[in-house]
C-alpha cells in the first residue's frame, strides 16, 4: 500500500549565519529542515538524514513539533553538519565562510519500509550518489525531484547525469543551469535539461523569481516585493517544500497544478527569508499562506 | 492647442557593438531613436536630439520612413555622439570602450511652438540640466517621465533631484536604483522615489523583467524568454517606448493602464533585443505586437 507522504532527504545542519541586518550562532539549518518545514502545511513529510550526538534537543522537539516525521532522523557519533555564512547588501549571493560535513561524510541512508511506500520523493541538494541510493529504494513514487548545488556539478557530473535521468522534475538556480548545460540561455538550458529526463525544469533566481519549463509550457512568477528581507538562507529548500507539497496535494504534474505549486513555492520561500532559520515559516499559520497566495494574484495580474 | 503627440529628448548615436553572436560598427542607436522606434506604434512621436554632419543619411532616412517627427532632430557641425561596447554571455551587463559625446556637448535645444505644445513628455537618459531645460519649455503636458544613469547620479546628482520634483514616472534600472536612493531593497528605494517627487517608478531588470511601483500598488513583469537574445543594446529605451507610448493612448495613469502599458513596454524591448540596432523593431507590424502580448498573459497566469 502506497503511503501518501512526501519523503525528503537532505541535509539537517546548525547553520552560522551573518546577515546586514543581525547574525545567529548555530541555528537549525539544512536543505531537509527548511524544506520539510513549508511542505508539511500541504502533505505529511518524512525526513532521512543524520545529525551528531551534539544536535540540540530543542531543534529536535522542533522538527517534532511541527509534524514531520524523524524515524530517519539519524543520530550518529560525531558532529552535526556545519555551514557558516554571510551576505552582504545583495542578498542573492551567500559567501561560505565554512562548511564541515562531519557526520554527513558517511552517511548511507537505509529507509524503513513506510518509507519505502512514499508517494512522493524529494531529493534535497546532497551527493547525487545518495540522491540515486533513496531513489532507487522508493518502490513506487508518484513523482520524484531533486535539487543539487555546483559542487555536485563540478565534482560529480556523471553521477548527477545518471540521477537526472531517473527523475521528473529538476530544481537549481540560474547560475547551476547555466554551468551544468553550459548554456547561458535559459530556454535553452530548458531544452539541455528535457534531453536528460526531467519533464519539469524548475529555475530558482532569488529576488527575481522563478521561471518554470513543461516541454509544451513556461511559466515566469516574480519574488514576491518584501521591505525587509531578513536573511535568504533556506529560501530555495523552503521554495521546494511549497512547490513540492502543493503538487503532492494535487497529485498531477498538469499546467495549472504546475504554476499553483510554484506560487506557494514563491509565498513559502517569502515567509522564509522573514527571519534567521526556519523561525518565520515554523509560526506560519495556513491562512497567512493563503492571503500571501492572494497578493501574488495582484502583483502579478494584468 | 494641445498636441496628442510624445516629445522625445535624448541621443541619436552611432554604436558600435560586439556580442557573444556578432558585431555590428556605427549601427544607428541612442536613447531618442531606440525610444521612438517603440512609441510611434502607440501615438506619433517628435525626437529633439543632435546629430553630426557626418550621421548617414541612411540612418536619417530610417528614422523619417518609420513616422517620426525630426523637426528637432539639429544636425550641427562635428562628429555623431557615439557608443563603443560590448556584450559576454551575462547579457545583461554592457562594457563601455568608449563614450564620444561629440556634438552633444554643446546641445541646448530650443522647441519649436509644435513641439512645446505635446502632451506627453519623455525625457530619456541624457544631462539632467537638459532634461530639466526641455521640461521647462512644455507648455502643459499630461504627464512626464524621466530616465537617467549611474554617470548622472555619480556627477550630476542635485540636477538630477531637481528634475525628479517636476516629473510623474521615473524609470531607471535596479543598480541605479539602488546608487540613486543609497538603499539596497527595492520596496525601500520606491519610498525614496515617491518622497522626491515622481508618482510612479518603474525599475528595469533586463532579463529579470520589470517591477513598477504606484504609491498604492506594486506590479512585477518578468521578461519575455527568448531563445535567443542577440543585442540587448537599446532594450531599456525600448521599454520606456512601449511603456509610454500605451500610456499615451490611454491618457490616463491609472493601474490597469499602468499595467499594461508595463507589458507592452516589454513586448517591445523584447522584440528590440533580437538584433543589433533597431533593425527588428524598424520591421514590426503592429499585429506582432498584439501576439507578443497574448504571449505574455500566457506566461505569467495562474
């Protein structure tokens, strides 16, 4: 029987960061948290990841509390993954100061057989490698995504070629589309992408929105216009949580599901960068999202 | 009498352009031409600018074939205005080799009585004390709008201020934006805008699209995707021609109209960027434009 969850891997890290605007010290961070945190508003989440024995308990009653499933929530000798960072003035840019895998440098998910039965897979940006080994241990996935990052691009094309082509949809940003097809277009890249198996080719540019291709369609949304953006960590994973979990509740990839996801992508990914860590979308209430979703309709309509 | 008819005060140059695709020497270009070769699908249009005796005939020849008015258009002794640069693959990000002012120098336009009596006024991005010194000599216009550049508000800043106090839209792009206001979020930046004078403030992102802000409302446009972008040269100046020119024809500022002359303003810049110099746009039918347009609802509901 299939399981109608949406299952995550990725990274649950203690993030450092600076921002023009404060700094927080080892704060729950990782693409699997700030994912699993927006798209438990729209399905049930189950995470697949591995912390240190030093991972504070309060983040784990908070992951808890928020609903999302933690039986692959790994805790393991060692040290939680690290990233510390900043940004300046243009918020699109992180610069890493530091990034220590630690315990994430052995991990070798094996998933429970509830969530084997996962109807839907969202493969966080982590070793390709590890993206293939939870793929190919879902049994019968409705639809499969994954996102990844350059250092993947630079150090394990071929692995992520070969992941590519078992999955439907495909998330990076601008700058990763462009140097994986090496294509400055981006339609064109689009087309690289399709070439390679993914049906949906989703492109994130921070503060300048999204552009989403179908082979027969393209989609442009805007970022949603905030006066205080807070700090962009997270934004893209919290976009994917929305994107994900909405078509998960719609269960088809058609059009018009399509650009309903990446709204609510667009709105979680805007609540997000409210505060430091997964802060602002851990209060969210759904009716927030709802009236968010509202205002996208009149920044956008013509 | 009042005269339905856009005044236009900017450059006519002679660019000389390399892109990733091909390069192009003494093309017709410059702020006025790139303007009007835009706005004359919406309503006629009158360029006051200056030329050298040395500007081609061919080039003057285009300008009058495609129905603009060039009583204002002073050709002087000395050289055309003239631009050198170039494009990489980041097409959004033109290098200068070379500004020659030439012959602009020494341009004080004096209006002739058909031209001070126009009801809609564009100042393009040229000297603010001369953009001020037109402005002055429009009897009684509709509306008037302004665009500039970063070299205006490094050398020019308080005429620029000035101008802001007396004009209704100012465009400009997100960097100048940000250098104008000294405020990197662009919500923040608006504020400044509205409390300096304009009413209306539209910010061009290239290939990001377009966010225009009302005191009341904010409306973000993403560009049209293109498979291929040959010359972005002009693409600003084409904008602000389809922005205004539509506002022309509704004569009215309200939202509906603002947003769509914001996309018109887009069908045209995007149509101007698929080759060097105004070629595609000297070759467009009004029915492309319309397409073009149908194309963008396409893009962007949901």
């Amino acid at each position: 029987m299939v399981n109608n969850q949406i299952l995550a891997v990725g990274s649950v890290a203690l993030d450092s960061v600076k921002t023009p605007f404060g700094k927080a010290d080892e704060t729950l961070g990782g693409s699997a948290a700030f994912f699993a945190a927006s798209a438990r508003f729209f399905s049930k989440v189950s995470i697949v990841a591995v912390v240190g024995e030093d991972f504070p308990k309060k983040y784990l009653d908070l992951i808890q509390r928020l609903g999302i499933k933690t039986q692959g929530l790994e805790i393991r000798k060692g040290r939680t993954f690290r990233w510390k960072g900043f940004y300046d003035y243009d918020l699109n840019f992180a610069k890493t100061l530091k990034t220590e895998l630690n315990v994430f440098q052995a991990f070798k998910p094996r998933l429970s057989e509830d969530e084997r039965r996962s109807r839907f897979v969202f493969l966080a940006n982590i070793d390709p490698e590890i993206q293939t080994s939870v793929l190919k241990q879902v049994k019968d996935p409705a639809f499969t995504a994954c996102d990844t990052m350059n250092y993947w691009i630079e150090n394990k094309k071929a692995g992520l070629l070969r992941l590519l082509k078992n999955v439907d949809i495909f998330l990076c940003n601008d700058s990763e589309a462009r140097e994986l097809s090496g294509e400055y277009n981006l339609a064109k890249t689009a087309q690289w992408v399709f070439s390679r198996g993914p049906k949906l080719f989703v492109i994130k540019k921070g503060e300048h929105g999204v552009i989403c291709f179908s082979k027969r369609s393209v989609f442009a949304a805007p970022a949603f216009c905030l006066e205080k953006v807070f700090d962009p960590t997270g934004a893209g994973d919290s976009f994917a949580g929305g994107f994900i979990g909405s078509l998960s509740r719609a269960r088809r990839l058609n059009e018009n599901e399509v650009r309903k996801a990446v709204i609510y992508g667009s709105v979680l990914a805007s609540y997000n960068v409210e505060s430091f860590s997964l802060n602002r979308v851990a209060a969210l209430k759904k009716n927030e999202i709802e009236k968010r979703y509202a205002e996208f309709r009149r920044l956008t309509r013509f």
